[in-house]
C-alpha cells in the first residue's frame, strides 16, 4: 500500500511539473522587464574645479509595459551602470547617482573604464563604488505603485582633475508577474 502511495504522490508531482505552477496560482507567469534611460553625455574638456550636475527622467511603467502579458505586478530586483564611448578611460570620477534626489550610489575615485561592461549597483567587487538603501528603497517603493511614476536620475560628478568624455547609462531590470489568462 506505501509503494501505491508514493508512487500516486509521484505521478501528482509530475503532473504539476508538467502542467507548470498554473495548478498552483493565479500569477504563474515571472518575465524579466526593463528600462534604459537616455544615456547622459559628459564631455568636459578641462578640469572643473566645481561639481557637474545632469539629469534624465526615466518612467518606470515601461519596465511592465516591456512585457506582452497584463502584467500583475513588478519587483525591482536589479539596476546596472555601464560607460561607453570613453575617449578617456583613465580619468577618475567622484560623486553619485540619485533618485528624486535620495542617493541610490556613491562612487569615490573610479576609473571609468571600470563600467566599459554593464555593472550592477550591487557589485561588491569595485573599489569606491557604494549603493545606498535608502535610494534603492525609494525606487522599489516607485515601481509598486500602479501606473509607475516617471522619475527622475541624477548624476553629480565632485571636483574633475582630468577631463572626461563619455557616455554613461542606467538600467533598470524589473521582475514581472504576468496574470495568468
């Protein structure tokens, strides 16, 4: 009698794996959204002895319109930095990147050419880079709401001793639960 139960304990399981979690919920379906911002073009040619400052609105809805699904809901689960189109690999940037103004990362005396690949915020492998809870909170919170607001990214680079020209993007990846039709 066991061996007849596990074995109908088994085919149940099967099923379930076959079939996918629809048995199991109304949401099943997780997709991977995201949004890049407009990059922000930095093209100092000579030092600054003052901060630099630019911004860009990213709307965060088209992290869940970037599905083909009627998306549930989204978590934000990952944001990345990448810098191309460096003429000056070598320079060293100080400063942070924010959000509506809460300061999601702080960058102190990184090379540029550091991002030449995208990077997550969260790495834990680069030198002066930190990110900051209370930024990523802010943005978690931003992608919850329904519609998803539009906010604002801000890049404020400290005192530049080299010049630098370059290009840097932000994107942010979303993870997405799609209604189950």
């Amino acid at each position: 009698m066991n061996r007849f139960l596990w074995a109908l304990m088994m085919i149940a399981a099967g099923c379930v794996f076959l079939q996918g979690c629809d048995l199991l919920t109304d949401f099943p379906l997780i997709l991977n959204g995201s949004v890049e911002a407009s990059k922000i073009r930095v093209d100092l040619a000579t030092p600054l002895p003052i901060q630099y400052r630019d911004s860009l609105s990213v709307d965060l809805n088209e992290v869940k319109t970037s599905a083909s699904s009627d998306v549930d809901s989204v978590r934000f689960y990952n944001m990345t930095v990448r810098i191309d189109s460096n003429s000056t690999p070598n320079s060293t940037i100080s400063g942070s990147i924010t959000v509506d103004g809460d300061t999601l990362v702080t960058l102190t005396n990184m090379k540029t050419s550091v991002f030449s690949s995208e990077r997550s915020i969260f790495s834990t492998s680069i030198a002066g880079w930190k990110y900051n809870a209370v930024g990523v909170g802010y943005l978690v919170q931003a992608l919850r709401k329904t519609p998803a607001p539009t906010v604002t990214l801000g890049l404020t680079l400290d005192q530049l001793s080299q010049p630098i020209h370059c290009s840097i993007h932000i994107k942010v990846y979303g993870q997405l639960f799609v209604k189950n039709k």
